[in-house]
C-alpha cells in the first residue's frame, strides 16, 4: 500500500520496555496529528523477543500506514510475515492491534467498548487470587479478599510434602499478600520448584470441602491446575471435586494437547477453562466445535489483540462457551483495559481474572478503570482509558527475570 497523506497516518511507533514491580512491554503508535494508541506487548520471562520482532521487524512496516485501517493492517502483520502463529509474533500483532483500537476510538470519543458494540452489562464479574500455605491461611486469605471486595475466589493451596507450589503466596496471607511470582525471581537461572502429581490429588478435594464448610455454597470458586496433570488424572480431579461446584477447573492438562479433553469431559461436569498460552483460533477448533470446554482463557495481549479475541469469543460463543480472559499481573494494565471494554461488550462474558497491579506499575501505567463491588469497569474515557508516563517508565529499567522451572521429585522436567 502507498503511503498516504491523511490525518490518521501512523507518525510514528516506538517500544517502551519497562520494569515498574516486573517487566512490561508497550507499543505506542501516533499518527500525524498526534492521536497516540497503547498496545501491550509484554510475554512473561521472553520480553526482549517481542521487543525486537516489534522494533526491528513490525514498525518500519507501519511508518506511513492508514491507522485507521485496523483488519487491514491486522492481516498485513499476521499473512505477511508468512510464519504463522506463535507467542511472539501474536503478542506483537496484538499490541499493534489494540494500539489502532486505541486510536480509533479516541479519534471518535468514545470509550473503546462503544465501538464495539456497547455494554451488555453494568460491569464484568472478577476473581481474585486467595491462597495459603495451609488450610487456615488460605481461609484467612479468602476472607481478605471477600473483605477488599471480590465475589469470586480462585483457591490455591500448598501441598503436603512440597516445599513450594504455583500460586500460592510466599508469606502469610492477607489481601496485602497475594500470590505473585516475578517479582522475587530475578535469578540469573530460572528458580526450580518441585512437584508431585498424586500428592496433590490427595490434598486438593480436601482444601475445598474446608472452603464450602467455611464460607457456604454460593461463593464462586475457581482452580488453576497449571497444565500439571495427565487427561486420566485430570479426570478423576474433576470428579472428586464436582460436590463442591467448581466454577472452572483451569488448565488441568497441558494446553496443546486438545484432544486430552475428550477424556476429561467424558468423566465429569466440573465445568473447564483453557487457553492462557495459546494465541490463535486455531488453537480451540477442537475444543469449541467438540464443546470440550467452557471458558475461554486467552488474554488479548497473547491472542492478536482486540480484533482476533472479538473473532475468537464469537466463536466461542456459537458452541456455548463464554469468556474468562487471563488477567494476572503479567498483563500490563493496557492489556487488562483491552480485556475490560471486550467483557463489558461481548454477550457470552463469562469472568475476568483481576490481580491488582504493584502501585508502581500504576504509577507507570494511568488507568481509569474501576473495582467496585465485585464488578470491572473499563471507565468511559476515550480510547482504551490507559495512558503511559514516559518519566515514571524510565525509573523502573528492565530486569531479566523467568518463570520457574517444574522438577519431578525424582529430578525429571515436568510442566509449570
Ligand atoms: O506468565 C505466566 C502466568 O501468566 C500464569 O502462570 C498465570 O496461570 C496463570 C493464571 O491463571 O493467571
Ligand atoms: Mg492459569
């Protein structure tokens, strides 16, 4: 496409890595009149590579381009490259893409959810994430976030016999102490952690018949198995579990293996979420068409931004499935405002992960989006509602930082 001369010609676009709490990763695209758009970019614990096929391969191409042209430019990035999928480059299609959502609805002043299509609902229904090292911690944790306004729980606990288990908060509860797991990991390696399968299906059932004892039958309750499990494992999980009405099993077995699904399902109702690492529709074919699951966990800033999830929630919502887009701190705030005004939009909204961000990515990141009641509400300023202080981002340099590594207790590699 020629380059054209309009007011929405895309000026120029730059990366901002920063590292206010953890790593983040931004795209900022202006056009000639100066209207900006924020895309979140960031891929936990492989930063710089989004950083550079950004940098390097992605903004020279948009130098000049219509900004206004958002499916057009979506399937110029996604076609062009001619290598299909893959975290990288849809974590950088994403940003751009829902950087030119950005600027398009500031260009027509409107809060990003009018474009598409306006709100169902007066707010998206959020869960927080309450964990112990034991039982009373993780009840004295459910009641902090009860107390800071959450109406849905995801319950995480540690494990007899392990020393340290994902999702679960390093020190005593408390809503202050929520579980996080980038922040203390800047080790030159990844830390390793160490696991056992049969150990955690022992204590798990247990961990929610004290939950419902404690607080009742009503409260939603969700659980992340972390791609741990094997499909006869998970099976008999979602089993045992099913008495204490799980709002979702998450991740029970690794993600890329759909098919391990049909097992799951044919054994029990507890309903089933999956999709934080994937990053195309193509990834839930199977999963949706054979309605193999039930929510649909991809997070925009993965999944090819606000265009692709809109055409991935659609679809979802054909075969009876509803959205729960990934929210943990890992997602910038530009990408959590993304998945806001798509909750608030969409019919088929199922949940919204909501861990609160450090105060210094919110010193970095200003957004208007509010919690109250229970509830997330994108606001209604123009755009995405988020806006980046270039100063503030410049205090917090980037810091290498993995995600743990998962070992058997015998030593073997096994999923994190
Ligand atoms: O970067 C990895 C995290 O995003 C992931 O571990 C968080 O599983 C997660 C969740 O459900 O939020
Ligand atoms: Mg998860």
């Amino acid at each position: 496409m020629s380059r054209i001369e309009t007011p929405m010609r895309i000026e120029s676009a730059e990366t901002i890595v920063t590292s206010p709490g953890r790593n983040f990763v931004t795209l900022r695209i202006t056009t000639a009149d100066g209207v900006t758009g924020l895309g979140d970019a960031t891929l936990n614990g492989r930063e710089l590579a989004v950083e550079s096929y950004l940098r390097d391969h992605v903004v020279p191409l948009l130098i000049g381009r219509d900004a206004a042209r958002i499916e057009d430019t979506w399937q110029y990035l996604y076609r062009g490259a001619y290598w299909r999928r893959g975290p990288v480059t849809m974590a950088a299609i994403a940003a751009v893409d829902t950087a030119l959502w950005d600027i398009k609805a500031k260009a027509a002043g409107m809060p990003l959810y009018q474009l598409l299509g306006g709100a169902s609902r007066s707010g998206a229904l959020a869960y927080g994430h309450a964990s112990g090292r034991d039982v009373p911690e993780l009840l004295d944790s459910i009641r902090a976030h009860l107390d800071a306004g959450y109406r849905a729980i995801r319950v995480q606990t540690g494990i007899p016999g392990l020393d340290s288990v994902y999702g679960v908060a390093a020190s005593a509860a408390g809503d202050g102490e929520r579980y996080d797991y980038e922040p203390a990991r800047r080790t030159p390696l990844p830390v390793e952690e160490s696991w056992d399968t049969r150990a955690y299906l022992r204590h798990v059932p247990s961990v929610f018949e004290a939950v419902r004892n404690e607080f009742g039958p009503e409260l939603p309750l969700l659980h992340d198995g972390h791609h741990r499990m094997t499909p006869i494992q998970a099976a008999r999980l979602g089993k045992a579990v099913e008495p204490y009405d799980l709002f979702w099993l998450e991740d029970a077995t690794p993600g890329e293996d759909q098919a391990a699904l049909r097992l799951i399902r044919q054994h029990t109702t507890t309903p089933l979420a999956i999709g934080e690492v994937f990053n195309s529709v193509h990834d839930y074919t199977t999963l949706l068409t054979e309605r193999l699951i039930d929510y649909v966990r991809s997070a925009v800033t993965h999944t090819g931004g606000v265009t692709a999830m809109k055409k991935l929630l659609d679809l979802a919502a054909v075969y009876g499935a509803k959205s729960g887009i990934h929210g943990p701190t890992d997602i910038s705030p530009v990408g959590m405002a993304a998945a806001l005004h798509l909750d608030l939009a969409i019919h088929n909204f199922g949940i919204q992960e909501y861990m609160r961000h450090d105060p210094r990515t919110l010193e970095v990141f200003r957004t208007s989006y509010t919690f109250t009641d229970g509830l997330l509400h994108p606001g209604e300023n123009p755009g995405l509602g988020v806006e980046l202080d270039d100063g503030a981002a410049a205090r917090f340099p980037y810091e290498a930082a993995y995600l743990p590594v998962n070992r058997l207790l015998d030593g073997t590699v096994h999923d994190w």
